[in-house]
C-alpha cells in the first residue's frame, strides 16, 4: 500500500528491540509516509535521538514541556501532534509504558499522543519484553484494558530473547510492523463513508479572456481544492479534479481536468454531476467575464478603456438546484465582512449541505497561503469555527464534517 500523505507517529519506548526502529522509520518514509517520533526518557538509552531526527526528517519529541525561552516555540505541540496523527504506532512497548497508558498517564509526548489522538484513528502496540514479564498479571491486565479502548495489540513473537533465553516478547521485525500498519489503515479506508464515492472537486482560479494575451483572474492558488482532493483519494474515494490553471502537482489516484474559463469549468463539472455523489465548489471561479473577447492584441491606443463584463455561470448554484435526494453539495464561501450572515445566505441560495466560509488575507488565509481558518456551516446546524490550520489539516476536517453528515443519513 502507498503510504504517501499518511501521518504517523512512531512511540519507542525503552527496550532493547528499540534498535530496529530508526530502519522501521525509513521503511515507512520510503512508502511516502510522514513520520514523526515519539521517543520516551528510557528510550535514548537504547536508540540515538540523532539517528531517529535524520531517517524521519524531523524533531523527535520526547518532553510535553518546549524550552520557554525560544522565539516561535508552539506550545501545544502536546496536543497537535496527537491531532495530526492518522495512526500511533508503538514499538516496543514496554511492561512500565503499557500500564503508563493503560493508567491514563500523561506524562511525555508518547503518552500524551496516546490521549489526544482523534477518535478512530487506529492505535498499534506492539510489546516487546522478556517472556515472564510478558505473561505476567499486571502486563496481561493493562494489556486487556488497552485492547477494550480500542488499541490494536500485536502479539510478540516468540524465540531468542535479549536474556539470551527463548520465550514470548520478540518485537516483530520492521517489515512486519508495516504490513501491520497498512492493514490498519486500510481497513480504515474502507469503513470511510466516503470509500467507494465519487467527488467531484473543482480548485484553482478561472482565467476570463480580454484578448488573446491577457484575461482576468484571481490570486487562487488551488491548494485548498488539491488538499480536498488528495484527502478524499485517501478516504477511497474516485475523486475528479476540476482545476483552472495552478502550478500544483496531482494528487496520486486522482483523475484531473484542466480548465481554464468558467465556462469551460461549468461544462466539466456538468459531465460529472449526474452521477457523482458529492460534489465541492472550492475553485474561485470569476463571477464576470468579457463580454468579447477582442481577437489579437489590445493595442494602447485610448487613454481609457472601457470594458463590459456579463455574469458567469455559477458552477455550485446549478448543481445545488439540480442534485438529487442522495447527492451532497459543498461549497466555499470567501468574505471580507459579516461572514456567517453571508455564507449562511449563499447556503440556503444555492440549496447546499455544508458551507466552508474563509477570508483572505494573503498571509495567513484565503489566496495562495499554505494555511487556512475555515469555520464550517451545516445546514440547519450551528457554525464551528477552526482555528488555524494546514490547508492539509483543513481538508481533513472539511472531509470528517462530510463523513459525519453522510453517516447522519
Ligand atoms: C538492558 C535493558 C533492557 C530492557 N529491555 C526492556 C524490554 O525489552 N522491555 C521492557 O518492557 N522493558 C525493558 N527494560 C526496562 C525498561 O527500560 C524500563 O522499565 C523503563 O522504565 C521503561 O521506560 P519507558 O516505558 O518510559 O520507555 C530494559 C531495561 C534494561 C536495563
């Protein structure tokens, strides 16, 4: 399975099988995972901290407490790392770690991911230890109430033991655990509501001719819509991006179109709305065009110019008037001022289900940034405001909002 855009964190606790970790890491690096390390106190003793930042291409966290006294430190990393993790995996685990969970400890950043990461995401242990520890009550009874959270225990292999004894604690090898980790996710994959369904996701600005060199536009980058995109493709959905001109790779697994005009998007999407399932509005589609094109070159004669503009389609309003019972409508919502008012209004106009309301300003949200506050509008529901996130990370939270209102179905 192609891990690619999959967030994992690897907790490594204190026992001798903490060697294999750092090939563990790569092994799921070279699958196109994120990885990030969790590394508790017992831990450096058994596996370099230097070795674990370089194959993961990141910090390695150990302590919930930042040093107070560096510029720019977030110090809640406590808790967004948790909440970005598609997947805790933790291996070894060892006797004291397992009751530090099973206990509800939060006392380093392993434990701490442990509690905050999001509900279903799957959680691996894999406990790595000598083989009378391994059967002993406690292990065997913080092991049961790890398993009735929810946890995923992998058995330990049985053979030669660091003790030089042979006995049950064997930490599988790296190859296993990703196999192990795959399965999981997979199997997440398919009990995604969205597993199965086709998304019809348009991204990006709209070019509208003035002449044949120059057009009007937009500071869309299409980031947001390729982030919606590739999330859905990871949840097992046929997704088809509909894009006007962006600089942006496809996400693997996705079908794409390139546009350039509204018109050309509104008849893409037009193919595509009578059979797809959901459809999402996040392309920043011009509202006016021309109203001719001017053939060749606008010469710079006049000291004015005048042009007049006619109204585009608009691609989200037809759908939403011609979407069947079944079929879901998403839209975004770009304001400057009274925003809720605004995207609750264009909600009801153009008959939608959800409704992403952002602004832009180019810094932090909107147009061509990296990050987005979003605060998402269920119909007849309240509006949830986000706080600032990876367009990434937004997406994601657009998409679990889209699970829940199709689960509520
Ligand atoms: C040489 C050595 C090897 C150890 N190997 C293991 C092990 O494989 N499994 C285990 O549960 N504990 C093992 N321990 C004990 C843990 O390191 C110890 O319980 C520690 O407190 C674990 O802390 P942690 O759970 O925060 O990582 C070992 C200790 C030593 C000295």
């Amino acid at each position: 399975m192609d891990l690619t855009g999959k967030n994992i964190i690897i907790g490594i606790c204190g026992g001798i099988a903490a060697y294999k970790t750092p090939h563990l890491v790569r092994l799921l690096k070279k699958k196109g995972a994120n990885v990030r390390v969790a590394l508790t106190d017992a831990g450096t003793r058994f596996v370099s901290e230097l070795s674990l930042a370089t194959v993961s291409q990141g910090p390695v966290y150990r302590s919930i407490f930042p040093p107070t006294d560096t510029h720019g430190t977030d110090f809640t990393t406590h808790i967004s790392l948790g909440e970005w993790a598609d997947a805790l995996v933790i291996a070894p685990a060892t006797a004291n770690t397992l009751a530090r969970l099973a206990a509800g400890l939060c006392d380093d950043m392993l434990a701490t991911c442990f509690l905050t990461l999001r509900p279903g995401k799957p959680v691996l242990i894999f406990p790595a230890m000598d083989g009378q520890m391994y059967l002993s009550h406690s292990v065997q009874r913080n092991i049961a109430t790890l398993k009735s959270q929810g946890a995923v225990i992998i058995e330990p292999e049985s053979g030669e033991l660091a003790s030089g004894q042979c006995g049950t604690g064997r930490m599988p090898e790296p190859e296993a655990i990703v196999e192990h980790i795959e399965t999981a996710l997979l199997s997440l994959v398919h009990s995604s509501p969205l597993h199965g369904k086709s998304i019809v996701v348009t991204a990006g600005p709209t070019r509208e001719k003035i002449d044949d060199v120059r057009f009007l536009s937009n500071y869309s980058s299409g980031k947001m819509g390729f982030a919606i995109a590739k999330a859905a493709g990871m949840r097992g959905a046929r997704v088809t991006l509909i894009s006007g001109p962006v600089g942006l790779a496809t996400p693997p697994g996705v079908e794409r179109i390139d546009v350039e005009s509204a018109a050309e998007m509104r008849d893409a999407a037009g193919n595509f709305f009578p059979s797809c399932d959901i459809f999402i509005g996040a392309a920043a589609v011009a509202d006016y065009r021309p109203a001719a094109v001017i053939r060749g070159k606008l010469k710079k004669n006049d000291p004015e110019l005048q042009f007049t503009l006619v109204k585009n389609p608009d691609i989200l309003g037809d759908f939403g008037q011609q979407k069947n019972p079944v079929q879901l409508a998403v839209g975004f919502a770009l304001e400057q001022e009274n925003g809720i008012d605004n995207a609750r209004k264009k909600l009801e106009e153009k008959n939608l289900d959800l409704i992403a309301l952002n602004f832009s300003d180019r810094r932090t949200s909107g147009f061509e940034v990296d990050t987005n506050m979003l605060t998402l509008i269920k119909r007849g529901g309240p509006a949830t405001e986000l706080p600032m996130l990876s367009k990434e990370e937004a997406a994601r939270k657009l998409l679990d909002t889209i699970e829940n209102i199709c689960r509520q179905r």
